[in-house]
C-alpha cells in the first residue's frame, strides 16, 4: 500500500523512527536495570519498560513501513484530473473551497489539506474540471463541482 508523502514529509518520517530507535535504546536500559532488581513477577518497573518496549518496537515498524511505502508527491499539479498533490478549487452549495489532497501523515484540514482516504479527497480524485462529485459523509451525501485543479 502506497504512502504519499512529500519530500517535507518523508524527512519527518525518518526523524520519528530516529526518535523511536533512541528511545529503546534507553527502554532496553531500563529493562536491564529492572532486572538486576531480582524478582521480575512482582516488579513494576521491570512490566512497565517491558510494555513501553513492545509500543516502541510497534511503532518503529509501523514508521519503517510508511517509509519503505513511501511514494513522493509533488507540489506540481501536472495533470487534468484530480490525484495527490493537486490543489483542488471546488463549489459546494454556493461555498468555494480549495483542497490539497496529500497522503493520511500530511493531512491537516483546518489548514485545506485533505487526505486522499478522506472522504472528499478520494471522491475528488480521478475526476476532471466541470465534473460534478457526489461526497458521502457521515452526514450525509452532498455534492460539488470541481472549478479549477492546479
């Protein structure tokens, strides 16, 4: 499965898994000081780096899968039809927004960047200036037009 990340993007993946390796590196510390304690059925200490251990090394696959899966995007829109990366201008009952669609790490709607596995990012994609688009939501289905794609 693809992950679209920009540039940017990829670069704050990397950080993260950086951070991640660092970290258990000190839970694998933790775990060897517990142990030295003695009795490991009743030491908290000991249960609770082995957990955090466990989180940590969840996310550290789940980062090197995003990266390894990663499939950068542009900020150039080089198409007439709507995909990752484009800027979309669209009309949605008298209201004129405008969307970049990005991959699910880099969405940020509040600021109009919409995932691709969004709702309206996937109903937008693979559709054409003019072309009117049925979104289903939550709350509902509504429709848009797609005025400009850039």
């Amino acid at each position: 499965m693809s992950n679209y990340v920009t540039e940017n993007g990829l670069l704050k993946l990397r950080e993260k898994l950086k951070e991640i390796k660092l970290k258990m590196k000190a839970t694998s510390q933790k775990i060897k000081e517990a142990r030295e304690m003695g009795d490991l059925s009743e030491n908290a200490e000991y249960h609770e780096a082995k957990n955090e251990q466990l989180y940590l090394m969840s996310k550290e696959s789940e980062l090197g899968q995003k990266i390894k899966n990663a499939q950068i995007i542009t900020k150039e829109c080089k198409t007439d039809t709507v995909n990752v990366g484009c800027t979309v201008e669209i009309d949605d009952d008298g209201e004129k927004m405008s969307y970049e669609i990005v991959g699910s790490d880099e969405a940020d709607p509040i600021n109009g960047r919409i995932s691709v596995d969004s709702p309206i990012g996937s109903a937008l994609v693979g559709h054409k200036k003019g072309d009117s688009v049925e979104v289903k939501t939550p709350a509902g289905v509504s429709s848009c037009k797609i005025l400009k794609i850039g």
